[in-house]
C-alpha cells in the first residue's frame, strides 16, 4: 500500500497469480519462499535478507558444539 502498488500490479512483477500473492500475504505455509524473496525484491527490500542471520550466536553455538570431538568409550577386551 505505500508503495501505492495494486495487487496485480505486484503479483506481475514478482511472476505470480494474484491468488499467490493473496495467500503470501496471508501467511499461508505452502507459500515457497522464492516468492517472498521475490516480493522483497520488488519492495526493494532483498538486502535486507542478508541482515537476518547476520548475527545468529545461537546457530554458531550450534554449529561449533557439533563440530567438537566427542570422546568414545571403550569397552574392555
């Protein structure tokens, strides 16, 4: 709306159908997030992406807890 875009002219320039469109708005689940990262796109708002995991800590904890060595047990002989 502030950008005073109409939903076909939005669906049409994302290469959608406006139901598409309809159901993204909705935060319909089914929608694939190709067509959010379109509709950002056509909002100028796609760098923006690059912010979201910028700084994850949590995810760099995870990841760096899985990539440590565990130590195995040895059963006796």
């Amino acid at each position: 709306m502030r950008r005073r875009l109409t939903v076909t002219e939005m669906s049409e320039r994302m290469g959608v159908t406006r139901p598409t469109l309809n159901r993204l708005e909705k935060g319909d689940l089914s929608v694939g997030l190709g067509v959010l990262v379109r509709a950002l796109g056509v909002l100028g708002l796609d760098e923006d992406l690059a912010k979201l995991a910028a700084d994850d800590e949590l995810g760099r904890r995870l990841a760096d807890s899985s990539t440590t060595t565990k130590r195995r047990r040895t059963s006796p002989a």
